[in-house]
C-alpha cells in the first residue's frame, strides 16, 4: 500500500496528525526526524557538528528508506523543499501538505529545539521562510489546514487517503 506522507512547515503538528492516521488506519507511524535522530544524532547536534549539508544528505537517506514500507510518515519541515525531493517524494506517497499560518508557528514553537528557528522565532523569520516554502509544498496531493483540532484534521486526511491508497 501506498505511504501516507505529511508535509508541511515546522510545528504544523504533522507528528501528532500523523500517530492519530496511523492509529485511525492501523498502520505503523515513522517520523523522519526521530528517525534521523535514531541512527545518527540529535538533529540540532547534527547542524552544529556537521552543518545543514549533511544533515540534508542523511535526511534524504532516511526518507527514500521510509518510503519504501507502508504507513503514515511524517516529514520535516525541509525535506519536501530539497531539490529534487519533492518529485521522488511525489512519486512514492500519497501526499499531504498540513498547512498552518505564522501565528501557528510562533505559538507552538518551543517543545522541540529547532536550528531553522533558533531559540526565539520572529514573525518575520517564519513569514520570510514560509514564503520560500509554501510554493513548493503546494505540489502536494492534498492540501489540509491545519490550525486547529488534529483529530479533526487526522479524520479529514484519513478520509481523504482511503479513497487514493492502493
Ligand atoms: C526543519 C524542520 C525540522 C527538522 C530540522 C529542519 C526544516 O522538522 O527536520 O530542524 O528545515 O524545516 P519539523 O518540521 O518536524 O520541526
């Protein structure tokens, strides 16, 4: 069966929608960044040890090797941005873009370490990166905001999967 992938800005709450698929579906739930931090290191110790570079290489590994089993995925923010990710991405899953606003971003910020974001995220920091970003996680099957209730959005997705997985 076809992976469930989530895509979509940081803190748009794709881990905590994607362990409620997968438990709606009865599928196993990876998250490419627990994943990462499994094998190799905390990924805040990866970009300061090794730099974003190799923390893109090691990421890229990592999701071709998740998206080769079924389940519900969940991605980091910047995996889907890579040149030349999002075609193999697209090409693998079925694909979700959980789409969140900057306030969103700003107000769940905080439960997790986040080079990109640093330790105090600016609304400007977001806007500009968001803007960068959403063009191109705009290439997902599917589109879902995601603001409010993730079980509301989990359902919503779920739906939407059943009737494009195969
Ligand atoms: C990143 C998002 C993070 C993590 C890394 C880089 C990004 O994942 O992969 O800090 O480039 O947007 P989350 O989206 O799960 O926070």
């Amino acid at each position: 069966m076809t992976p469930l992938v989530l895509i979509g800005f940081m803190c748009a709450g794709k881990s905590t929608v994607g362990r409620l698929c997968a438990q709606r579906l009865g599928l196993p739930f990876v998250d490419t960044d627990d994943e990462i931090e499994r094998l190799h290191a905390p990924i805040d110790e990866l970009f300061t040890a090794r730099g974003e570079v190799e923390f893109r290489r090691i990421e890229r590994e990592v999701v071709d090797a998740v998206l080769q089993r079924e389940g519900v995925v969940a991605l980091g923010g910047g995996a889907f941005a890579q040149p030349g990710a999002a075609e193999a991405i697209l090409a693998r899953g079925r694909v979700v873009w959980l789409r969140v606003a900057p306030e969103h971003v700003l107000a769940r910020a905080g439960d997790r370490v986040r080079p990109l974001l640093g330790t105090a995220p600016t609304r400007e920091g977001v806007e500009e990166l968001m803007r960068a970003r959403d063009p191109l996680y705009a290439r997902a099957h599917l589109s879902v905001g995601a603001g409010g209730d993730p079980a509301a959005v989990a359902k919503r997705v779920c739906a939407w999967y059943a009737g494009v997985r195969s």
